[in-house]
C-alpha cells in the first residue's frame, strides 16, 4: 500500500492524484471526508448565509432603482438554498446524505445565478449580477467543503442550467462577461478545490497509516507481554510470571492476616513414560494435564502456573488448610479420572500425579520462600510414600509452626 523510495525518501500514496484511492480505502475516505465536511458546514452555512446577506444588500444599495425590486426578489431565493442546507446539516442523522443535498443545493444556486442576467437588460445591472455568480463559485469551490468531483458537477451542471433558462427564456447572456466570470471563476475554483483535495488525501493516508502502526505496535507489545509471562508448551502462567504474583499475594495476604496455600503438583514417573512413548507424547501429555489443572484456579488472585519441567505450582490466596486438603484429594483424582495410559509406572498403569501441600498466614519470620520450600518437602514425603497422592507440610514439633 505504502511505497517509499528510498533515494527520493518520497511517500507515493496510491491514487491521490487522480482523486481516488483503492476501493475500499476510498469507501473509508469518503465517509471521513463527508463526515468532516459537514461538521465544519454545521458552522459555516452561518457565516455562509451571513455573506450572502452583505451581498444582496450591497447589490441592493449599488443596483438601478428601477431594477431592484426584480432584482431582490429573484436573488433572495438563493438565501433559502443556504438556509435549507445549514439546517439539513444540523440534523445528524442526516450527516451521510451530505455530500447529496449539497451538491443538489450548489447546483440551484449555480443555475439561479447564472440564468438572472439573462433576464436583464440594465448593462450594469448584469454586470452586478455576474458578482453574484463569482460568490456562488467561490461558496461552492472553497467553503461547502464537497469533494472536488461533486463540486465540479454541481458547478458544471448549475451553470450549463442557467445558461440553457437565460438563452432559452431570456434575453440571452453576454457571453464575453460570462467567461471572464462564471468560466474563468470555476476554473480557478476546480484548481483550488482539487489541490485542497490531494491535501486533504495524503493527510487522511497518513493519518490512517499513523493509526495502523500504533495499533501494530500496541498488539506486538501486548503479545510479548503474554509471551513474556506464558509457558509456550502449555498456555499455564510460566515460572517468572508465578514468582511475581507469589510475591504480590504473599504481601497481600500478610497485610490482611489471611492464608496462602502453595500446592506443587510433580508428574509421577515422566522419566519413564518419556522413554516409553516418546518426547513428543510426553508433551501433549503435560498439555493435557495443564489443562486439567487449570481448570482449579477459579478465583481471582489462583494462579496455576508450569514451576519448571514436569512441575507445575499452584497459588491459592486466602485459602486455609482444610480448603487446600479438599483442593489438593480432588486434583488427584481429576488426574486419575484423565486416565492417560502409562504402561511404565510401576504403581499404575496410568499417568499420576503427586502433590506437596503448604498453607500458612504471613508473618514476619517466614519468607514467601519459607512456604515454598515447606511445599517441596510434602511432595518428596508424597513421593518417599509411593506417590499418586497428596499431603499437607506439618511442621516437625522442634521446629514449631511454619
Ligand atoms: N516431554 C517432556 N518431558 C519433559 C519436559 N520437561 C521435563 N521433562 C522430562 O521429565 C522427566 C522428569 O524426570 P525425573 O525428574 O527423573 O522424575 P520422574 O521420572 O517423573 O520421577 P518421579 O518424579 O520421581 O516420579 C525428565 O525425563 C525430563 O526430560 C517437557 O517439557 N517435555
């Protein structure tokens, strides 16, 4: 989309000198510039009507007497044309017909311009009224903010009407004075209007490009976040992600006087079921059984992570003894209900699991470590007892409580 030259260092923006991007780009385009256009018009059709109101009545002052009358009562229909689009534009709902009803608006008040000196004979009454028609140029090209396509139709078609009701039911035009103004006006006019056009598209193309790589970027941080606290094999928080939120919650609940429960969960016999099924079986076991174990941190502060290898740590805040006893008997059951065939294990012929239980309150003379190290030491008793179970850290009478 974007091409860039690098010894010119030159954007080329596909399409913006020839008014139109790709397709669907050009879609997007026109909405934003319709959008655009009309909230600036919501303002401008005031100061729009408001110069239209100098003219009249500087027409009005400078005009013949004997002419004024007709003249004012032919011109004043241009002030309804104005009006009407003003008040369409205030009605939001109406904000996509924009581009519509003003063009329909520019092209009535093209053609009324142009048709009124036909109908006068007072040279400089026409000459009067041919400055009419350059302020209805010049509102159409710079002020009513409608794509230069649109404009150039409304402004092309208005004056070839008019024309056609001077000369056909008229007096006829002067066609020199004509050209001087309504051509020579609408030319300038096209040339204006295109140019603010090829602004307009390059400021939108690099806006748009603005927004998509912010957004881009924004997407690759957050991926490398995830990434950066994810377990790649088995979508579980990773270690570093675990020790963080250990810490957090270890400070948390000392705060509050409330237990924290640490569970380490070891695969019974992977060595074994690695070498007897293979590596790869080996992962998508550990996938399977991450997800199993995911499936236990249902409140908010759990956190079930992969601890390293064939481990995995679960964190339970504000979870007392009895609570992480019940925890820790369920998971070692949905393990066994998983019934993941291991013909290698001495005990089972299914893959276990052994779990190491520790709770405590925080206080002072522990560290977050302290609970960990107290959980490791149930899973090596767990496994020391045959494995395939759980136990809960008791602390040895000398030592006294954890
Ligand atoms: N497939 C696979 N295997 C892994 C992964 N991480 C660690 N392992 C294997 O897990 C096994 C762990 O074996 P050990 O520590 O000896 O323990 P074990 O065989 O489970 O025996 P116990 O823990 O005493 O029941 C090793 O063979 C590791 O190679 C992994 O990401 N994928």
């Amino acid at each position: 989309m974007l091409d860039t030259d690098p010894r010119s260092r030159r954007v080329v923006v596909p399409g913006v000198r020839w008014l139109r991007f790709p397709r669907r780009l050009e879609g997007e385009y026109r909405n934003y510039q319709s959008q655009q256009a009309v909230e600036a018009f919501r303002v401008n059709a005031f100061y729009i009507l408001l110069l239209y109101m100098l003219l009249i009545t500087g027409i009005y002052a400078l005009a013949p007497e004997q002419i004024r009358g007709w003249w004012l009562s032919a011109y004043i229909w241009e002030g309804p044309i104005v009006l009407v689009a003003g008040l369409l534009a205030q009605i939001r709902v109406l904000d996509r017909y924009f581009p519509y009803y003003a063009g329909v608006g520019c092209f009535l008040a093209v053609a009324l311009a142009v048709a009124i000196p036909g109908f006068m004979s007072d040279p400089r009454a026409i000459l009067l009224a041919h400055v009419s028609i350059i302020y209805a140029l010049v509102i159409i090209y710079a002020m009513v903010g409608l794509r230069f396509t649109v404009a150039m139709i409304a402004g092309w078609t208005g004056g070839l009407v008019g024309v056609l009701i001077a000369e056909g039911l008229g007096q006829g035009l002067d066609w020199q004075v004509l050209h001087g103004t309504y051509t020579g006006i609408s030319l300038v006019g096209m040339f204006l209007c295109y140019s603010a056009e090829v602004r307009d598209r390059l400021l939108f193309f690099n806006q748009r490009q603005l927004r998509r790589q912010q957004r881009h970027s924004q997407a690759l941080a957050e991926r490398l976040h995830r990434l950066s606290r994810e377990d790649s094999l088995t979508g579980l928080a990773n270690r570093r992600f675990f020790d963080e939120a250990f810490d957090r919650e270890w400070r948390r609940c000392k705060r509050s006087q409330q237990p924290l429960t640490v569970m380490l969960v070891d695969v019974d016999r992977f060595k074994a079921y690695n070498d007897g099924y293979g590596h790869l079986q080996g992962d998508s076991c550990l996938q399977k059984l991450a997800a199993e174990l995911h499936r236990y941190s249902r409140r908010a502060g759990d956190l079930v992570a992969r601890f390293g290898g064939e481990e995995f740590a679960l964190l339970y805040p504000e979870t007392d003894e009895l609570e992480a006893q019940q925890l820790a008997s369920r998971l070692c059951r949905s393990v066994r209900s998983l019934a993941i065939p291991h013909a290698d294990s001495p005990e089972m012929n299914e893959v276990t699991v052994s779990v190491g239980v520790a709770t405590m309150i925080p206080n002072q003379r522990h560290s977050a470590g302290d609970l960990l190290e107290a959980a490791d030491q149930a899973l090596y008793l767990v496994k020391q007892g045959g494995r395939d179970n759980w136990r809960l850290y008791e602390a040895p009478p000398a030592a006294g409580q954890l």
